[in-house]
C-alpha cells in the first residue's frame, strides 16, 4: 500500500507539471473549456440501454445482444454501466475497469504508466489527475481467446471530457482479439475524448485490436497508445475513422523488446467536412529478428487536412519494416501530406523501406464503370471503397463484414 502511495504521489507531481504541455502534433486543445458529467447507474444488460445508445454503439461493431462476443465492457460518460464475461470464457479472460484492477492487483504498478510517461503531453497528464476509468482486460496464460472481447467508449453529455487509461494484458502463449467502438450520442456536438492505451503483450502472445471511431464534427480526440511486445509476440492494429471529426491526433508505438516478435499497424482514414486528422504510427525494433509493418489508406474530401504519418526506428540488426501510405483526394479544398520516417540506429543489418502516393482517382476507371451502366457518383463510390479496403490478418468475418457494411454507408453518404 505504501509502495502505491509513493508511485501515485510521484504520478501526480509528474502530472501536475505538464497539465499544460501541448503535443507536438495536432491543434492545442483548451482543456477548462470542458467538464466532467456525473457518474450512470449500471445496468444488468445491454438490451436496458437507450434505443440510441444500442444503434449507435452498433455503428461502431458494438453488439447489445452480445453474440458472438467473449466479453464486454460498457463505459458511458464518466465511469463504466455494464461490463461481463460470459459464461464460457470465463478463466480464460477477465474484465474490469482500470481502478477496480488498482485497488484488486498490487502488481497492477508494474503496468500503470510505464509504458507511456505521464508527463507526455497536456492530455496524458488530464487523463490521470481527472481520471474516468477505462478498461482492463487480461487473457490468462495459454488461454487462444479468437472470440473477440468488444469494449465501447461512449459519450452522452455536450461538452463532456472523458479520459480513460485502458490496460490490456496477454499473457505468455495466450491469444486475444479486441473490438472497441468509440462514439457518441446524436445530441452531443462539443466534448473530448482522451483515451490511455498500454498494451502489454506476453512471450508468444497474439493481440488482434480493432478501433472504429465515430465522433462529431465539432468533438477532439487524443489516443495515447504504447503496446509492449515480448519474445515471439504477435499485435495486429486496425484502426478505422469514416466519419467527419473536428481535430484527432494519435501517434501510436509499438516497442519490439523481444526477439522475433511482430507489429502490424492497419488504417482506413475518410476525412469529412473540416476535419483536422494527425494520424500517424511508429514501431521500435529493439530486438534482432523483429518484423514490422505500417499500412495507411486515405482519402481526403471536402475541406479535411490529414498528415499521416509512419516511423520506423532499427535499433537492432536483423529487423525489417516497411510503411505503405496511400491517399486520395476528392477535393480541391482537401490536403493530404505524408509525413514517412526511416531511421536506423547503430543497427547496419536493419532493413527499413517506404513508399508513399496522393493523387485523384483514375479518369479512365470511372469511365469504365460509367459504360458498364453506373452513374458517375455509384463509380467513384465503388473505387473509393475498393481503395478503403485492407486485408486485415487476424480479423474474425463477423467483424470484416461489420466494417465492409460501415465503409458502403460511409462512401455512398460522402457522396
């Protein structure tokens, strides 16, 4: 208890002072300009939700009858309203949010802002002094969980900050897929989302992390995410935003620590209306015979300015990593800039490569399709998401037709 005590007291003045440090990339946000809503009472099961809670949440693969789903954690506004294992994964993972698994785990120290320094930026330090919850999820050791856990961070209050540190857990030779939907409610315009992320993935362990985010186009998003990789670790990002936001910055990183382990870095970005989007990724290969690989699709519309950008940093030999950024944009207004890194660090035998291009889509596609009887508008729907589509490894089917529904309502709305 004392050894909290201290670590806490050393967070807090760590915290305190960068409250107002900005990010190097993205707008600067004014953080006093929002509050904190009071805490919901819980519910017994998904079904009790508001009719606009359900539908929204299952815009973003959040299912309320729970099929075909290992567990769920429910967070609304402040704190969280349902969260469950259910009966047959149960020993195999568990759930909870972040301060329940502080006060339950006194090994929860070794976990609790290592991976991301609390002093990071202005948001970090927000997400500790004014803390909402977040969730934890563990899969126990050799546990193969391949029915996905789906978590939803939601937001029913206007003007309303939450900021949730998550931490998620595989243990050695254990395998886990997480789906988490990020949204809001329609009555909300203004608010900010802050999200924490340290994952910490085990000796031959195998995360699968799917994200889809749907905001507003007045709301601010800052991620942080840091995920930990030991010896013959596997993690698989996939990360989808199809709808208009006012400012997102994330810049998540993947530490390679142990021998052969592996990173995949998966995002389908549209950029809507005046988006501001900064949405980058970076893997460290700290250890030889570590592989990574970033790959970016997007698409710049209306007056959206998206900067993508992708790092790769060799500190070992016998490393190889690749970043492919692609983008296209349907706006003279629109501006697409990416922003590729390559560095190696006293580590000759590390492979690094990149290739980057923006341009408009193909005349002669959309005349192609336009003779096989399409209108205009229905071709460059069809290329824009062909173009939007990515073969994610590691994703179940339930989920690839969740997000291949979401990309046809997106691109024929944008339209």
């Amino acid at each position: 208890m004392r050894e909290m005590q201290r670590i806490m007291k050393e967070l807090n003045e760590k915290a305190e002072k960068a409250k107002n440090k900005p990010a190097p990339f993205g707008p600067d946000i004014d953080l006093t300009s929002f509050f904190l809503p009071p805490q919901r009472e819980e519910v017994e099961s998904l079904e009790e939700l508001d009719r606009e809670f359900r539908d929204r949440a299952l815009e973003v693969g959040v299912d309320a009858r729970e099929e075909g789903r290992a567990g769920t954690y429910f967070q609304a506004d402040r704190a969280p309203i349902y969260k469950k294992v259910q009966e047959f994964y149960k020993g195999q993972i568990e759930i909870m949010s972040t301060e329940e698994a502080l006060r339950e785990y006194d090994w929860m120290v070794d976990y609790w802002w290592k991976a991301i320094p609390v002093d990071t930026d202005k948001y970090t330090a927000a997400a500790h002094l004014l803390q909402t919850h977040g969730y934890f999820i563990r899969a126990f050791k050799g546990q193969k969980v391949k029915t996905p856990v789906q978590a939803c961070l939601f937001i029913a209050e206007d003007k309303a900050m939450q900021n949730v540190h998550n931490v998620v857990i595989v243990e050695e030779e254990a395998e886990l897929n997480i789906l988490t939907g990020c949204t809001i409610s329609p009555r909300v315009k203004k608010g900010i989302h802050i999200g924490i992320s340290e994952f910490y993935v085990k000796r031959n362990a195998t995360l699968v992390f799917t994200m889809i985010h749907n905001w507003g186009e007045e709301f601010d998003v800052r991620p942080r995410t840091v995920v930990i990789l030991e010896e013959g670790a596997t993690f698989v990002s996939n990360y989808i935003l199809l709808r208009p936001v006012k400012s997102l910055q994330t810049y998540p990183t993947a530490i390679l620590q142990g021998e052969g382990a592996r990173a995949t870095f998966n995002s389908i970005i549209y950029g809507l209306g005046k988006s501001i989007i900064d949405m980058g990724s970076r893997i460290i290969f700290s250890a030889p015979k570590t592989m990574g690989e970033a790959i970016s699709r997007s698409i710049g519309a209306d007056e959206s300015r998206l900067y993508m950008r992708g790092q790769l940093v060799g500190k070992a030999n016998e490393t190889k990593g690749h970043l492919d950024c692609r983008g296209i944009l349907l706006s003279p207004r629109a501006v697409i800039e990416a922003i590729p890194e390559l560095i190696a660090e006293e580590a000759p035998l590390s492979d690094l490569s990149h290739e980057a291009a923006i341009g408009p889509i193909a005349e002669e596609a959309v005349e192609y399709l336009m003779t096989r009887g399409l209108s205009k508008e229905e071709a460059i729907s069809i290329i824009t998401r062909g173009f939007l589509t990515l073969q994610m490894p590691g994703l179940p089917r339930l989920l690839e037709k969740e997000i291949d529904k979401a990309l046809q309502l997106t691109s024929a709305e944008a339209l």
